[in-house]
C-alpha cells in the first residue's frame, strides 16, 4: 500500500486523487451513476437524479466509451438510478426522487422493460405499476424480476416477485416481508416505521439474501417460488447507526463454509453516527442458512482517504455483486473510493488494492457509488454525482 495519502492541489484532469495496485485506463465525465451493469461490449448506467434517465454505452473501446442512446424518466419527480438487463431486454426502476414534489401524489412508481436489440434506440415493452414512492433497487434472471417496492397495504419496500418470461405482461407471483410490515393484513406497524423495510435481496440457488436496512440482514427461501419464507433474520444488538445496504451469498465454499458479505450505507448526514467508526463491511457464515453468523467487521480508517472523512460522506455503500474464485471483494466506499478486499481468511479481510477518483467538478470528495467487471477483468466505477472510470486491478 501507499501508506499516507495526500489530495491532489487541484482537480483538475482526470487523474485518479490516490491507488494502489491499480491501472487507471479513462474517465468520462457522465452524469452520476446509481447503477451500473454490463453485458458484453454494453454498459447500462441508471443515473442517480432526474432529469437523467438511463444510458446505454458501447464499450468495446474501454478507453474510449460512447454513449449510444439515453431514456428519461416519464415523469418529472422520477429517477430511474437502477438497471438491469438480461438477454435483449433493460429493466428500470422507476421511484420518487425527494424533494422533486409532494410524495403523496407521486403517480409513477413502478418498473420498466425496454427492448433494446437496437440499443440505440430502446423501445418500451411495459410499465408495471406498484405503489407508493415506487421501486428501489431489484435483482432479475432469465424468469423472474426480483422487486424492492412499496405495496399498498404494507409500511416500507417489500420483495415481490414477477413472472417476466412473457416480457409484456409481467404477473405477479408472491410477495415476502417482514414482520410488523403488512399492516394491511393485521401486523402492528413496527417502531421504526418504514425504516423497517427491504433494501434490496440478492438470489443465489433457491435462497435470497436481503439487507434490511434499519432491520439488520434476512435469508429468505425461494425453492417454492410461489411461497417465500423466512429461513433467517438478524438484527443487530445494539443497534447499528447506519443501515444495511447490500447482502450477498458468496457461490463458492471459502474454508469449508458458506460465506456471506454485507455492506452497510453510511447517509449524507451522519447524525448518531458522528465520532463513531463508519459504515463496515461485514463477513458471515452462512453454513446453517437459518443461523448467520457474523465473522468479521470490516471498518476502513479515516486515513484512508485524502479527503476530511468527518466532513464528507465515507462509508460503504455497494459492491460487486459477484464474488469469483479468486475471494476478491470489490467494494464502492464514497469517499474512500474503490477497496479491493481479499476473503480468502473470511474472518480476517485484507485489502489488496483501492482506487480513489477525482470528484465531479464542484463537488468536495468523491462519491464512489457502484462498480461492475467486465469480461475482460476492467472495473467500471460511478460517482453518485458525476464521473465514470474505467481502472484494471494489477494483481
């Protein structure tokens, strides 16, 4: 490692603030990403704020990406920051931006499936309406999509799942919750109100892995995909100040256990959080899916960065959500910019490399936001509020 770091005296260029074991190949200078996935010599970005939609990059040149074609939302108080494509088709989230109106008469949560064999021009397929403030973040496959939303009836997103395997119908085949969510159906609304609620579940075989945000981690069964149950939940004690963002089953066996990741998302506004470590990332055995436990807590130092981490936000918030043979975790930092962690000794993590970016023009500190490999071993890196680089790990 490169020991103490030091911010660059200006911004200007595209030269990375700080890295370790790191090749930088380019920077674009994209509005900022909430998401990104890439398929093939393709890259789709959600951007995080409206009125930037999704766009759709060729990136067959990686020092040289262009952006094909971009769909904005259809309405003006939505951001679609979350994509997803599988075989010829691109799924968007559409959801409530705050502050863009009054919530209450937001008309527009849902999820859209485009056609896009054309990716410069992407067609709608359908719009499928939830509720509320709309979807967040979802996971897809070939059949199904896998859908963090609000439900009328329920306090806080849910997972429901759809049938997508006829594209322009999507039906609806079970929901999941928590408990103290479907108020609809009885349930006493929970303290936390609807800070009790799904961020996102990821599926690995017949299990789903979800961050709960406020709620701690649960694992959900999905063999029969008309009946998810709850193998798991775990909530912390005491509890955590910043909530739990993304929860992914490792599909290999590290050590002779099954091996989970968390990573947790520290806010623009630290509130109990301040003085205290920032938000981890965290190992679990896996091993008896209805009993997680925890390894290991993974806090990066305020050193690690060159920017005044007190100040700005610093934090996990994403990482890539496939884990290779090779135990290496990617993970997105905000401020701390990209960490490569290794968990080959899952209950004792070592860093192997980080990539720190500039930030968007006017911005105080990066916001390292999401992060995809391609097939060729490059790392496509957001910003939450502007920039795309495009590094290679040296290993």
């Amino acid at each position: 490692m490169n020991g103490v770091l030091h911010a660059a005296e200006s911004d200007a260029g595209t030269a990375p603030r700080a890295s370790s074991n790191v090749r930088h190949l380019c920077r674009m200078e994209i509005a900022g990403g909430g998401q990104i996935v890439i398929d093939g010599n393709y890259a789709y970005v959600g951007h995080q704020h409206r009125p930037q939609g999704t766009s759709i990059l060729d990136i067959a040149d990686p020092r040289k990406p262009k952006i094909l074609s971009t769909v904005v939302p259809n309405h003006p108080w939505s951001h679609s920051h979350k994509v997803r494509s599988v075989s010829d088709l691109m799924v968007v989230n559409s959801e409530f931006e705050p502050g863009a109106g009054r919530r209450e008469e937001y008309p527009d949560g849902g999820f859209r499936i485009y056609d896009i064999k054309d990716r410069t021009h992407p067609k709608l397929v359908t719009f499928v309406k939830t509720h509320g403030k709309g979807v967040h973040r979802f996971d897809i496959d070939e059949n199904y999509a896998y859908i963090s939303t609000e439900m009328e009836g329920y306090v806080g997103n849910v997972l429901v799942i759809y049938d997508i395997r006829n594209p322009s119908q999507p039906v609806e085949v079970s929901r999941w919750s928590m408990e103290q969510q479907n108020v609809a159906g009885g349930d006493e609304p929970h303290p936390k109100r609807a800070e009790h609620r799904l961020h996102h579940a990821m599926r690995c075989g017949t299990e789903m892995y979800a961050g709960c945000w406020m709620s701690g981690i649960s694992i959900i069964d999905v063999s029969n995909i008309n009946k998810p149950r709850t193998l798991s939940r775990y909530e912390y004690d005491p509890p955590c100040t910043e909530p739990t963002h993304t929860f992914l089953k490792v599909p290999h066996r590290i050590g002779g256990k099954s091996i989970a990741v968390s990573t947790e998302e520290e806010r623009p506004r630290r509130g109990p959080d301040a003085g205290k470590p920032h938000a981890p990332l965290r190992t679990w055995d896996v091993t008896d899916p209805t009993k997680p436990k925890l390894l290991y807590s993974y806090y990066l130092p305020e050193s690690a960065t060159p920017y005044p981490a007190d100040k700005v936000r610093f934090g996990t918030h994403q990482l890539r959500e496939k884990v290779d043979k090779d135990n290496l975790l990617y993970v997105t930092w905000f401020a701390g910019g990209l960490r490569i962690i290794d968990i080959s000794d899952s209950a004792n993590p070592k860093e192997r490399g980080y990539f720190i970016p500039k930030p968007g023009d006017g911005v105080a500190a990066p916001l390292t936001n999401d992060v995809f490999k391609d097939d060729r071993g490059l790392l496509w890196v957001t910003d939450k509020e502007r920039g795309l680089d495009v590094i290679e790990y040296k290993n």
